[in-house]
C-alpha cells in the first residue's frame, strides 16, 4: 500500500510519517500494492485528528479518529479501519465485484457473516423545496444531524448534514 501523507495546521514530521507508516501498514495485507491510502493529519483545538481514505473501485473506505496525542489517534483509525474491512468484506467484494484493490489473502480468508443491517423504521413525508439554509435551519429544529431536501434552485435531491465542528455539509448529486 502506498501513502499520501499532509497536514492541516500541523508539521507532518518525519515520525509522524514513520508512525503513520508503520501503524497503517498492518493494512497491507487486506489491500493490494497499488493502493493509495490518504491521510490527513489535522489538529483543532486539543484535538489531534487523522482522516484517512482508501478508494477502492466503487466506493471508498474512510475512518476518522481524534485523541488529544496524535499517535493515540493512528492507533485508533488503525483498528477502526480494520474493523470496518472485517465486518463488511463480503459485501464490498460481492458489492463491487472487482477484487483488484484487495489482496488475495483478505479475500480468500473465511469471515463470520456479521448480522444483517435491518431498517426498523421508516418515515414518509412531502418534499417542499427550498435552499440549503432553510434545510439547515429545519434539520436543527427537527433535531437531526442530517436533512433530505428538494433543493428549489436546481430541482435535485440534496442533503444537509452537521459536521463535528458544528458546520454544516451539503451533498449534491453529480451526473
């Protein structure tokens, strides 16, 4: 696996690339040696933050973790990471049906099969148009940290969501 390492109101020092190196290099033997690994190392406040992103053919896998010690943090997106591969290997082989960016190993390992994701609840309701802050302004009044809208400028489904550092998000289809 390869790495591209940057920082974000942080020196990326050579340990913390070492660090960064030796910890995600676990992952290699899930992933082949042509895959691309970004990590964002990132410090807020006391918070040291590691974002890290692996596209893989479809989609992407991500984790996110802070501590207030940076290296606690790459121990954390680590495990995180490795975690999510376990528990969802079948599906994103199955899902993506392109082994490419997996090593022969991970996907020849059996898994036990995790629970079934199960939808217990469903809501139903009209779609008003409106822009992005009204969405906003009516995910904070519902509560929510996230809002499905019909966005009255372009006529397309968007969604608004609360970001960590009470920000907020806008997701927009791309065609």
């Amino acid at each position: 696996m390869k790495f591209t390492i940057t920082g974000r109101n942080v020196e990326v020092t050579e340990s913390l690339k070492a660090a960064v190196q030796e910890k995600l290099g676990k992952l290699d033997r899930f992933f082949s040696q042509d895959t691309v690994a970004h990590v964002t190392l990132s410090v807020e406040k006391s918070r040291q933050i590691i974002e890290v992103t692996i596209p893989v053919k479809g989609g992407i896998i991500r984790a996110e973790q802070s501590n207030s010690d940076m290296y606690a943090s790459i121990d954390l997106v680590e495990e995180s990471i490795e975690t999510q591969l376990k528990r969802y290997k079948n599906k994103l082989i199955d899902r993506y049906q392109d082994k490419k960016n997996f090593s022969k190993e991970f996907i020849e390992q059996d898994v036990e099969d995790e629970e079934e994701i199960k939808i217990v609840k469903t809501k139903r309701f009209d779609f008003k148009p409106m822009d992005p802050e009204e969405a906003c302004m009516q995910m904070e009044l519902l509560g929510h940290s996230f809002f499905v809208f019909t966005n009255a400028e372009t006529d397309q489904i968007n969604v608004v969501y609360k970001r960590k550092n009470n920000t907020y998000g806008l997701i927009e289809p791309e065609f």
